[in-house]
C-alpha cells in the first residue's frame, strides 16, 4: 500500500459552476438576440417585400449587404461560447463532487487505518498468545481501510484529471472562435495601437511645449497629431471603426494648427534692406515678398526664399510672470488684492501669449501683421477644434460604458 497518499489532505477544485453556468446564460441569451436581430435585418433587406419596392428599400437592401451573415456569424460565437461553459459548469460540479467523495472517505479511513495498523504491531509483539492472535484481525481492518483510502486517493486524481480534460476542451473552443474570421487582424491591431499611441504622444508633447524652453515640441506634438489622424482615417476607410466627426475634429485641428504656424512664420518674413538697397521701382517691386514666398517662408524658412534674402523676425523673450505676493490678513483688503493678482497675471498671460509677438510683427518693417493674425486666428480654431473632439470622444466613451452596462443588466 504505498500509493496510499500519506497524511496529505486532498485539495479541492476551486470554482463556481453556478456562477460559469451565469456567464454561459448571458453568452445564450446574447446569441439568442442576434439571431433575432439577423433575422429582422435580412428580412427588411429582402427586396422581394413589396412596402421596400422604392428607392430607400433598394439603397437599404445594398447597404445592409452582408450584415445579416455577419451578425449570424456572432450569434454563432457567443452560443458555441455559451454551450461549451456550460460542459465545463458540468464538469466542474461532477468533479467537485467526486473530491468531496474522496476528501470525506479519505478522512474517515486514514484514522482508522493508522490506528489498526499500530494495534497490529502491538499484537504481533506481544507475549501473550491471545494478543497475537488478535494481530489478523487488525491486519484484516487496516487493510479494508487502506483500500478505503487508496479508492479515495484514485477517485480524487482522476477527477481532477477529468476536470483538466474539459478545461482544456473549453480553453481550445473559446480559442478557436478567435479564428473564425471575426477577431480582429494583425493591421488593424498595428493601426489602432499607432493612433493611440501617436495621439497620447501628441497630447504629452503638446502640454509640454507650453514651457519656453520645450517650445520645440509643439513640432513633435504636430507630427504625432497628423499620424495618429492619419492611422484613424485608415481604421475608419477600412473597417467602417470609429467617429466621422471625431476624427474630422482630429483632422481640422492638426491642418488648422500646421497652417496657424505656416502663417505665423510667413508674417514675420521679411526682406525690407534688400527692398530699400534696391535702386529702381521694377527692382523694389521684384524683391516684394508675394504670398507664395510667404507660404516657401513658413513651410520650409529662410532657405526657401534665398535669392530675396528673407529673413524671419525673432519673437521677443517671454514676458516673466509676476512675482506673487503673500494674501493681506485683513479681509477688507483681500478683495481688492484678488482683483488685482486677476487683472495682473491676465494681462500677464494675455502679453505672453501674443501681444508681445504681434507688437514685433508690428514694428519690423515688411513683415505682414495680417499674416500673423490669421496664424494666431488658425491657432485658436485648432485649439478649439482639439478641444471639442476631446469632450466628443469623452462623451463616446461615457456612451459606451453606458450600453455596455445596460447589457450586462439585461442578461445578468
């Protein structure tokens, strides 16, 4: 008896068959709906229906093309799902009964197999005849014990073997319906991870260029911007994945933020020595920067418009930030403080972020101050734009989270 399992206390399987058994009437009843909902758009797009014999019923029945087959392909996903969770619920509570079996016989024989066995060695060493006698009859309890506890050792092995055996059964269903054509392909994994990915860097590098000394950034930030739109531009042409308009707010913020800058630079061009230095009127007029050398200026710089000597005008050094004073103690005196630190720190903002730089522009003589405000216009339209595509896709998702609840309460 050497396989007897020693005092070792048999595990149990952990795990709730009624609560996979919940998971599995979900995953039915979700089966169940989308048959039916396959069921009613392959009937509205029968053209055969004479209320659908119109125009709409032709463009309904054209758009709906493969939907139904689609749709019933899901439906199909979630019953098998559903059906082999709930072989597994079943497995799982045989196999959960069978060690219950075999953890209470194994207690209640083990004891009593011990017991006989140490009352046998005495027997067999005793001196007196009638105790040796005796030792058969323990010889023959702890033996009938011992299979006892052999028969709850085996019992409990092979059903966790069972159980193994219908979990992997259940793992390999559930894997295979990744295969059925439905999961999602390797490109559109790589695409929406780059748009994700592209619009984070974005929005990092963005926030990041606001210090002076990150300025450079904003180019990361605009570049980052125009992947990730173009990522989800390809996503939503491909797929049919995603939110027009939120990827139209996306693409309106990234064109109207490249132009802003583009704008921006082209304002401050100017080539106004070479223009004065020049000793005719043809040759003034010839030097004059026209709006395509402003555009060359502000896509590729100085550099574009060589032959013009077009320079662009530095910004000037941010205006620093008032240095903050300490709340008066008296509270007469602290509306009128908080007024002031309002006003202050405004007109601070308002100087650092384009008042100063226009005032340049203003007074470099052949640079456009109309050019620059409508890059300043084109920025904050882009801002605004980046702005209301964020609280879209926050509203999206709060959307989203939504449905999903209410069909986790509907098949719960």
């Amino acid at each position: 008896m050497s396989d007897l399992g020693g005092g070792v206390v048999l595990a149990p399987i952990s795990g709730d068959p009624g609560e996979v058994r919940r998971v599995a009437a979900g995953l039915g009843a979700e089966a169940d709906l989308l048959a039916s909902l396959a069921r009613t758009v392959r009937g509205l797009a029968d053209p055969s229906i004479t209320v659908w014999a119109s125009p709409s019923g032709q463009a309904l029945a054209q758009r709906a093309g493969a939907v139904p087959q689609v749709v019933e392909r899901v439906s199909r996903r979630y019953g098998v799902a559903a059906a082999a969770l709930r072989t597994l619920a079943e497995a799982l509570q045989e196999a959960q009964a069978q060690v219950a079996w075999a953890q209470r016989v194994h207690e209640q024989s083990w004891g009593p197999f011990l017991a006989a066995g140490e009352q046998m060695g005495i027997a067999e060493g005793s001196a007196d005849p009638a105790q040796r006698a005796l030792a058969g009859r323990h010889r023959a309890e702890m033996v009938a014990h011992g299979e006892r506890v052999q028969l709850a050792v085996r019992r409990h092995a092979d059903a966790r073997d069972a159980f193994g055996v219908a979990d992997r059964a259940c793992a390999a269903v559930l894997r295979g319906l990744l295969d059925d054509g439905l999961a999602d392909s390797r490109a559109y994994d790589v695409l929406t991870g780059t748009g994700r990915v592209a619009g984070e860097v974005s929005e990092a590098a963005g926030y990041a260029s606001l210090v002076p000394a990150l300025r450079p950034l904003g180019v990361v930030s605009g570049v980052a911007g125009g992947v990730g739109v173009t990522a989800d531009a390809v996503v939503l042409a491909a797929y049919g994945d995603g939110d027009v308009v939120s990827l139209a707010l996306a693409a309106g913020s990234a064109a109207t933020g490249g132009l802003g800058s583009v704008l921006k630079a082209g304002g401050r061009a100017t080539n106004a020595p070479a223009v004065a230095a020049a000793t005719s009127r043809s040759a003034r007029r010839e030097l004059r920067l026209t709006a395509r050398d402003r555009i060359a200026t502000g896509v590729l710089g100085s550099r574009a418009t060589a032959a013009k000597q077009v320079r662009i005008v530095a910004l000037p050094a941010k205006t620093p930030a008032p240095r903050w004073t300490p709340p008066p103690r008296s509270a007469t005196a602290l509306r009128p403080w908080v007024r002031e630190q309002t006003e202050v720190r405004a007109v601070q903002w308002a100087r650092a972020r384009w008042v100063d730089d226009l005032a340049v522009v203003l007074g470099a003589k052949g640079a456009s101050a109309r050019w620059y405000g409508a890059g300043l216009v084109a920025d904050g339209t882009a801002a605004g734009l980046d702005q209301t595509g964020r609280v879209r896709g926050r509203q999206l998702d709060a959307r989203e989270e939504a449905d999903l609840r209410q069909s986790g309460d509907r098949h719960r």
